[in-house]
C-alpha cells in the first residue's frame, strides 16, 4: 500500500555460546528494536539458566519476547511458534520498531525467511516408535533408511541427524505422506518483503568450545541442579522437548547417583559441543549468503 514503511528486522543466528544475546542487546539499545526468542529451548519455562536464557539485568537491558512463555509439559512446534511471531509482528509498537530475531535454532530462521508447511500433529506414541527404531542406528544407517522412506527430503539432507530423520519418518507414519511433500506446500514467509539484516556469529571453533566447558560450570553455579530438580518433580514424560534439553538427563542421572558431578559435566559439555558443531553445519550449509561474524576474533 502506497505510503506504508518496509519494516525492517535483524536476524542473528549462530551456534549456542557465540555471544548471541550481548550482539542482540547492543543492537536493540542501538536501535531500539524488540528482541524476539527464536530458539526452540528457551521457549520452555522452569529452565532459565540451563537453556541459557538473558538473565534479568539481560532482559532489563531491552525489550524482550517469547522468552519461556511455554509449558515444560507442552510439546511446542514451529508452527506454534510461527503464530507466536505474527501476534508479535502485528501487535508490535510500530513499523518502525526494527525486530531483532536471535537464537540457534535453523529451522525458525528458515521458517521465517522461507515459508513453513503446516504439518498434521503427530502422536506421540508414533514418535516414541520411531526413536528406537532410529536410536540404533548411525549416521550411514539413519540416512539410508530415510533414502528409503522419503528420498525427496534425504536428498536436501547433508546430514541425516537423529532429530531430523525422526521427524521426517513419524510425519510418514503418521499421516502416510512423506515429510517432503509438506514441506513443499510452504506457506509465505511472514518476513516476506521485510528489510532484513542476516547475521551469522561464529566464533573459531577453540574459542567456542572454551566458551561451552566455561558456561556450563557457571550454569551449575547458578542454579541449573535446582531447575532441573523442579523439572522432575513436574513428573512429565522423559520424551517431551524440554525433558530432553542438554544438562537435564545429564544433571538427572547425578541426582540419582548414576554419575559424579564432574561426570555429569563433562557429558553435558560433550553434548552441547556435538550440538554446536551441528548448529555450525546447518548455518555454513543454510545460510551460506548471511554476513559471519567473529564477535571474539580478539579472543584467540
């Protein structure tokens, strides 16, 4: 419509530990934007410190949205969180309020840029099926097995990753349509036409790791035993999303005495660096036309 501004959003991306939330705080002091959650983890409430939420002087600092607004007993999609996004978008100040949109989770910024397929939800019993059909298998197996099933989306795949391959064979299941054909019924992107500003922050890789083993001490410091002790006297069901963020089985099985707490340390940091080099492979594949940034090229 003749008149109407472009709105305009930054979007920050990167693996988990990269300085992502101080990059999106000095953006939006900067330029007075609203910081949207786009992270599939700090969604869930109860775990603030373990999913590595802004702490209260972080979220003093700007103004800050869709930060553990959902139930730890929810199972929460991207197509939830979509619908998040627009009330957001539609009830935001104004066109000139630039939204900031930071996380490290690929497929919201996909959904953002690129559009989404609604996909039928699936039983949980199906997905429970699924898991230990795939669990036993390795990476040359999942891949294999998801050539079979659903070669159209195997294809788009560098990496057949657990998560991923799960979801694809329990929509299958499900609703006998293969995950690909969804996928290409996407919807319009909700940034669509929007004035974007695609960041990266990707840290060397020594730093990131250092990073990681420095962050998650400070987290059991800080009250990562005791949330996850909260979480388990909600007594959810051990498959739910936030039942399974890295540090709660970890933290889990020290409070049950099957690991030490240096045990339980090292497992959770091991698994948050696996995690972060997956999160790397995604950004480098997915976004290969993003700005990178080294917020600590200083560091090394």
């Amino acid at each position: 419509m003749a008149g109407e501004e472009t709105r305009r959003a930054v979007l920050i991306a990167g693996p988990t530990a990269s300085g992502k939330t101080a990059h999106a705080i000095a953006r939006a002091r900067a330029g007075g934007g609203l910081i949207v959650n786009t992270d599939s983890m700090q969604v869930y409430g109860v775990l603030d410190r373990l999913t590595a939420r802004p702490d209260p002087a972080e979220l003093a600092a700007a103004e800050h949205v869709l930060f553990g607004h959902v139930d730890p007993a929810r199972r929460y999609s991207t197509g939830a969180w979509l619908a998040d996004v627009q009330a957001v978008i539609q009830g935001s100040a104004s066109a000139r309020q630039p939204l900031i949109f930071v996380g490290g989770t690929g497929l919201y910024f996909d959904a953002l840029t690129k559009g989404f397929a609604p996909i039928p939800p699936v039983p949980h019993a199906v997905i429970q099926a699924v898991e230990a059909r795939v669990s036993v298998l390795d990476a040359h197996g999942r891949m294999a097995l998801l050539a079979e099933l659903d070669p159209d989306l195997a294809d788009r795949l560098e990496v057949a990753d657990p998560q991923r391959v799960v979801r694809a064979l329990s929509v299958l299941e499900a609703t006998g349509r293969p995950l690909s054909a969804y996928l290409a019924d996407d919807q319009p992107a909700p940034l669509a036409g929007w004035d974007l500003e695609r960041i990266v922050l990707m840290p060397q890789r020594a730093v990131l790791r250092r990073r990681i083993a420095e962050r998650f001490a400070a987290m059991m410091d800080a009250g990562a035993v005791e949330e996850v002790e909260a979480l388990l006297a909600l007594g959810l069901d051990p498959g739910l999303p936030a039942m399974k963020a890295i540090g709660v089985p970890q933290i889990a099985d020290m409070l049950a005495g099957r690991l030490s707490r240096d045990a339980a340390i090292e497992s959770a940091v091991t698994a948050t660096r696996q995690y972060a080099k997956r999160q790397s492979t995604w950004f480098r594949n997915r976004m290969g036309d993003w700005t990178v940034l080294d917020p600590f090229a200083s560091d090394v």
